[in-house]
C-alpha cells in the first residue's frame, strides 16, 4: 500500500473493518429475507395454500390456521418482528399480536 494516498496500515484496516460492520447487515438482512420467503413457501405448498391467498387477507378457515402456522414458525424460527410477519401473511400487527396470543406465545 502506498502511506502517501492512504495514510497507515493500520488507518486503512480500520477503515476496512468498520466497512464489514456495516455491510454484514444489509447481507444479513438480505438473507433473512430469503430465508423467509423459502419458509413462507414451503408452509403454503405443504398446505396447499396460494401465497396470493394468504397475503391478500383471505379469512377462509384453511387460510388463517396456516397464517396462524407461518407466524409461529416466523417468531420462533427467526424471532422475526410481529410487523414483519404481518406484512408476510397480510394482516395487520395488532392481529398477529391477538393470534400468537391465543397461541400463548405473545
């Protein structure tokens, strides 16, 4: 390395290393969000349940107790937060509150 452009070594590792903190993050959130859908779509096809289905708000029984099985998993699995898991099974937070609730998991 050239110390006249960049400053030290040990400046430049430092600038290296902060860089990885940041960016393992986004990695990592990226990951977690396919990790989610591969989970969501596992669930629904072993349930036979359209993705479609479930995120538009159906209220067919079939459809809320495998709403009710993805936010188990999500929670437990991933400790995904209820906002999250809303967005991925359609309904609202406060209604996935009330379910894993009933579920004694709230």
């Amino acid at each position: 390395m050239d110390e006249r452009v960049l400053g030290s070594s040990k400046f430049v590792e430092r600038v290296i290393q902060e860089a990885d903190e940041k960016v393992k993050p986004q990695v990592y959130g990226a990951e977690l969000k396919l990790k989610i859908q591969k989970a969501v779509e596992k669930i629904c096809k072993r349930e036979g349940i359209n993705r479609l289905e479930l995120q538009t708000g159906s209220r067919r029984a079939k459809t809320s107790r495998v709403r009710q099985q993805i936010a188990v998993h999500l929670l437990k699995e991933f400790g995904i937060p209820l906002a999250e898991i809303g967005r991925q099974v359609g309904i609202t937070t406060s209604s996935v509150s009330k379910m894993l609730s009933r579920k004694g998991l709230n």
